[in-house]
C-alpha cells in the first residue's frame, strides 16, 4: 500500500494496518490502504482519526483459480476443499467470505482456508501444492494460469459488488489545516484514473511496464482486461456512500465490525468534488 511521505516520496509498506499505522505515527502526509483500517481506528477511540477522502478502486481485487485447469466450475465445487486465502481481518479475506456464503457455503465450515500464509508466500505455496484454489490479486494468478498449474475461474470482486475498496486517507487534523495539499493530490490522481478510464489493456499495460519489468507484457495485458471488465478502476475520485456501507456490511457478516459508522464520519467529499467539477 501506498504511503506519501513529508519529502514527497513514496513507499510500499504491505498492509492496510501498516499503511494506516504510518499515517497515524505523522510520518506520512498521505496513505493508501482500504477503509477497514480506518474503520477500525476511528472505533479504537483515536482522537485525531484518519478520514478518507478520495476513492481509487471499486472492487476488491482478488481473483479466484483452481488447481483443476479441466474444471467446469461452479461455487458448490469447494465444499470440502481447502482454499488458500488471506489476512484474517482484511477485506480481501472477508471479501472471500461474503462470496462464499453468498452461495451457501461456510467458511471454515464447509470449507477449509489457510490464512497463516504471508501476502509474498501464498502464491509460492499454492504451487508448491497447497490447497484447491486460491484467492489472490493479478498478475499473479495469470502467470499460474500460463505455466498450466491452473485457471482463472471467478472474480471475487465482481462476485462481491462494488465497495470502497483503495481509498486515499489523511488524519483529521491535516485535512483541516492544509486541504490546498490534498486537492493537489486529488486533482493529479483524477488525471490518471481518467487516463485509464478511456485508455485499453494494452495501452494500459504498455504504461505500467516500467513497475513491472519481470512480468510478461501479454500477462500484463491481460491482468489489465482483467481489472477494466469489472470495473475497478472508476472514472472518478468521489467516494461512494453507497460502496462504503456495503463495506461494511461485508466486515460486520466477517465478525469484525459490531457497529456501523457513518459515512459522513470516516469519508470527505468535498475536495475530490471540486476537482471533478473542475474538469467538467
């Protein structure tokens, strides 16, 4: 995840919980990192909370693929298998659930899943030969694919509907006293989501391979299809109420979430709607 540090730098540390823990400490200006961390906190009782206040993604990002690449797939074939998933407690892995009893199976139940296995490790373990399927982000799943160690059979994202998945954060205090700071920022983020809004795959692709130099370019194409046929990436900076309910919604089916918080609470609009009226 994303954080934006006081020099202008940018670094990746891996995690909702690190990325807002950074944003917490003052050492960032800016976190990326889905809004259940923020969630959480706000819940925690602190009192300089993180607020949100521009949206990048819509859907969670998970794919899902079975070792079986002759499978005719349909939900009810996991009942009984064992899945490698994720992070207890993060949305890919309550996203994962949601889908799961969406089609009457039981996490945990009905199902084994493996959440012990760090992000970086769980690929190397599938194919390593744990677990049936495995819920994970692209391009890795593709390159599995191409190696013919499975398939792609479903879209976690599309399975759970549209939520407020990657959202730019920033404490209370400094959305109060330097908004200037974050308009900036917004207004470039929606350059780019417009850019690949009315861009393709391949354009798409042909942009990012610089960050990507070990994956092959058609994989990356394809990853990019991927992304664009669910709708992740929408055209627009401007938080979904209607996504961010529908969150959590998703955490409180998890467990993790007793008590709704209002969205006027954690999220902030009007900086990205500005920028949106901006440009029109």
């Amino acid at each position: 995840m994303l954080a934006m540090y006081q020099s202008r730098q940018i670094t990746a540390p891996w995690g909702a919980d690190k990325g807002a823990a950074a944003l917490i400490s003052g050492s960032v200006d800016v976190g990326f990192f889905g809004p259940e961390a923020t969630v959480y906190i706000y819940q925690q009782g602190a009192t300089d909370h993180l607020v949100g206040f521009a949206q990048l993604t819509a859907r969670d990002g998970s794919f899902f693929l079975t070792r079986n690449v002759d499978e005719e797939f349909e939900w009810e074939n996991v009942r009984g298998k064992t899945i490698v998933g994720a992070r207890i407690g993060g949305v890919p892995q309550m996203a994962l659930e949601w889908v799961l009893k969406q089609h009457g199976i039981e996490p945990f139940v009905d199902v084994e899943i493996i959440t012990s296995l760090a992000f970086e490790a769980a690929v190397g373990a599938f194919e390593a030969g744990v677990g049936d399927y495995i819920a994970q982000f692209e391009p890795a799943l593709s390159e599995i694919e191409a190696r013919g160690r499975g398939k792609i059979v479903a879209s976690i994202g599309a399975e759970a509907g549209p939520v407020s998945y990657t959202v730019y954060h920033a404490r209370k205090s400094v959305l109060e006293e330097n908004p200037d700071l974050l308009v900036r920022f917004t207004r470039a983020i929606h350059q780019g989501q417009l850019w690949v809004f009315n861009h393709s795959a391949a354009e798409v692709a042909e942009v990012i391979a610089p960050f990507f130099p070990l994956i092959d370019h058609e994989i990356l194409v394809k990853s990019m299809g991927l992304y664009q046929a669910i709708d992740a990436w929408p055209p627009t900076p401007v938080i979904s109420e209607e996504h961010f309910m529908h969150l959590q919604e998703i955490m409180m089916e998890a467990g993790e979430l007793a008590e709704i918080v209002p969205f006027s609470v954690l999220m902030e609009n009007t900086m990205a709607q500005s920028v949106v009226e901006g440009v029109q």
